[in-house]
C-alpha cells in the first residue's frame, strides 16, 4: 500500500469556504490543439470548489482511502523539521502544487528512499531536482495544459494593467481621489506597441492568439520554431534567441520553462539592451530574472513595470524587496490556481495516481522525469544540468 505525502497552500483566513462566487464551471471540450482533459475514471469532488488547500485535499482522499492507500495532507514544508520533512521518510508519493512548492531538493531525495513518484498538481516541476530524481529513479509528472490558458489569461492581464498603469488608479479610488493627472501620467494604450514572448509553447503560444485583437506586433523568441502558418496567421516575428528579440520590445512576457538555459536570463546586462520603459511581465519562474536586477531596473526607470506571480522562495518573505518596488503588478502565485484550474488540475492528479496505482502508463505528455531520464513533455522542454 502506497503512502501518499500531499503538500498544499493554507485554507482561506477565515476557513474553508461553505459558499462560492458562482454555481458552477464552463464546459470545455479540450484543450487547444487537440490535447484532451483529464480522464480519471471518477472524482469525488466538486468543480469549482477549493481544492487547492489543505481542506480541499484535491478531492484525493476517499479515493486512496478506499483502495487502502494512505493520505498525509500538510501546509508545513519550510519549517525546521516540517511534517513535511518527517513524513517524507517513507513516502512512495509526494503530491505538489507550484504555488505552495514542496521543494525536493537533492538532499531530500536522498533522504527518502521509497520515494518513487512526484506529481505537481500544475505545471512546472523546477520545485524538484530533476537530476537527483534521474538518479534516484523517481518519475516526475505534471498536469500538462490544465493552467496554461488561465495563466495566458492573467498575462494578458497584466500587461494591460501594466501599460494603462491600473493598479494605481484604482488606488486612487481607494483613498477616495480623484487626481486623473497621477494616474494618466504614466497610462498609455497597448495598441501598435511590440509585444514579444520568451518561449511560444502552451502559455506563450495562447498569450500571442489573445494579444492578437490588440493591434500589436507580435515577436517570439523559442527553441522550436512554431509552423509556418501559425506564424502568418498571427503575423509573427521569430528571433533566435530572447537576447535578438528584446530590444524590438515595448512589452516582453516569459513563458518558458526554469531550467539551466533560463535561469538569470533577465540580468543588468539583458535588461540593459531593453528599450528604455519597457514592460517586464513574468508569470514562468522567479528566477529566470535575477531578483535585484528587476529592483534596480524599475529605481532607474529602464523598466516602467514588471508584474507577475512567481517569486523566490514560495511563499515570499515578508520583506522581499519585489513586495516594495516601484510600478510593480505583483500578485501571490495565483494565476494558475483558479477554481476553473483547480478542478482540472486536481482531475489530472487523480489519472496520474490511478495509472501509477494500477500500472499503467502515465499520458507521455505529462511525463518530466521517466526510466533514468527526461522523458516527454520533460524531453522535449527541459534540461538538465548534465
Ligand atoms: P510548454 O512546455 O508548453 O512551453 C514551454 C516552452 O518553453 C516550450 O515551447 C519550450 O521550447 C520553451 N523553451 C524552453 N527553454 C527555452 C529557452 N531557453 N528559450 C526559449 N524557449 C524555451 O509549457 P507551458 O507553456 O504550459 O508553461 C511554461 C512555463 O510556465 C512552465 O514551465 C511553468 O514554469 C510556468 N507556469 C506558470 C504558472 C503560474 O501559475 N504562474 C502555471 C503554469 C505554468 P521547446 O519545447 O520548443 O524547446
């Protein structure tokens, strides 16, 4: 019988919610491009409600329950020795959301040896030593495609909010202002600006489709070049590398991966070849940008904002310095943890665990780490660092 370590986010301040926004969820037929949604064989929660946190057990209990298995659900994983930290010890399983990111680092792998599976409930499984799970024969799996288009959604967002300078806008209305002057000062229109995407897989490819209707100049800078008539259709400009892109930009968003060729992309150096009031917009990994140089871009002005919802380490210490810089649209790491995300998320979860239980072979496209070495979606989008 299999232990299963869950790892997520707190519940809401003032509990477990007992009543929702809204009734229920669209339909959707599948994913864009023909991959399809999640096909557990059941699921014993409600869409639309919280899954996500420690209450909402990502509607995994009475599954594993019933057929035996054991649950650990827990929120303390960066403690001194975290419940975390003691139930990994003998854990076949460790279950993940990269929001709350129960990081497996290579020491922890090592301290685990029945670990055989991670599964991140949501993309991006850089929260785990892709190296020292090659080594220790743990497989990696995510939920390929089941945030990809919230997150686009929140891009968009973003550089909307960014550009038209929103956010303090509306805080003016807060302080019950009305000081139109303060917030056009800095407000222009996204219309004819060159807006450019690092990395056009899932979310970079949706980002581009719904920027489209902007207006905009659309550029892409990704290891595989998209098909020709992707490229026409949205009137695309491929550059070979994000350091060839960037200073055709007015706004660059990042969409790839953290991996060894990501990590401290976005250095003095890189931004100093942005124009001049560039937007940043980063919702992949904090630290495909180098922390303080984002701080000091956005003091001098060489960026006019950056805003997305990935930070180092998860949750971020109170005193980040990104919480305080100027012109920032930061928000905590929610853009891919919608209630709509959650319930496809938490669905994907279930198939995993049910092939993985059962012996059958988990979807290649939720594959990372496999048999010794990246494997599926992991092939063909990360690197290690061997
Ligand atoms: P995909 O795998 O569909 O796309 C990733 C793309 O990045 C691929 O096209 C890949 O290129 C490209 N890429 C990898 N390395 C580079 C590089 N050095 N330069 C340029 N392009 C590169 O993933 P998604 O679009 O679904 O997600 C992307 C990332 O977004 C995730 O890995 C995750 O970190 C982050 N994310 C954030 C979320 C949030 O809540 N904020 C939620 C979901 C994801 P190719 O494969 O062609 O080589």
């Amino acid at each position: 019988m299999a232990k299963v370590l869950c790892v997520l986010y707190d519940d809401p301040v003032d509990g477990y919610p007992k009543t929702y926004a809204r009734d229920d969820l669209p339909a959707l037929d599948g994913y864009p491009g023909g991959q399809t949604l999640p096909t557990p064989k059941g699921v014993d929660f409600t869409p639309g409600h919280l899954l996500g946190s420690v209450s909402g057990e990502l509607g995994l209990r009475r599954f594993l329950e019933e057929r035996g298995h054991t649950l650990v659900v827990t929120s303390d994983k960066d403690t001194e020795d975290s419940e975390f930290d003691r139930e990994l010890a003998d854990a076949d399983v460790v279950i993940s959301q990269p929001f709350w990111p129960a990081y497996l680092t290579a020491e922890r792998i090592a301290r685990a040896p029945k670990l055989k599976l991670a599964i991140t409930a949501g993309i991006g499984s850089d929260h785990v030593d892709l190296d020292a799970a090659i080594e220790h024969g743990v497989t990696v799996a995510e939920v390929t495609y089941c945030n990809s288009i919230s997150v686009a959604e929140h891009v968009v967002m973003m550089i909307l909010s960014q550009v038209r300078n929103y956010l303090p806008s509306y805080q003016v209305v807060l302080d019950g202002g009305w000081n139109i002057a303060d917030c056009v000062s800095r407000s222009y229109d996204v219309e004819g600006m060159h807006v450019g995407t690092v990395a056009a897989g899932r979310i970079g490819l949706a980002v581009l489709r719904r920027l489209k209707p902007f207006d905009v100049h659309l550029h892409y800078t990704d290891r595989h070049r998209l098909p020709r008539e992707v490229e026409e259709e949205l009137n695309l400009t491929w550059h070979a590398g994000t350091q060839d892109m960037v200073p055709h930009c007015d706004v660059v968003t990042v969409n790839a991966p953290l991996h060894p060729e990501t990590e401290g992309l976005f250095d003095d150096k890189l931004i100093s070849t942005m124009k001049r009031g560039a937007y940043l917009i980063n919702t992949a990994r904090a630290k495909i940008a180098d922390r303080d140089s984002i701080v000091r871009a956005l003091e001098s002005g060489q960026l006019a904002g950056y805003a997305g919802d990935v930070w180092y380490p998860q949750p971020a210490p109170a005193d980040h310095p990104w919480r305080t810089m100027p012109h920032h649209g930061m928000t905590p790491h929610i853009s891919g943890s919608s209630l709509s995300a959650q319930a496809r998320y938490a669905a994907g979860t279930r198939e995993i665990l049910e092939n993985w239980l059962d012996g059958e072979s988990i979807r290649e496209e939720y594959l990372i780490v496999q048999g010794g070495g990246l494997a599926g979606t992991g092939a063909h989008s990360y690197s290690t660092r061997t």
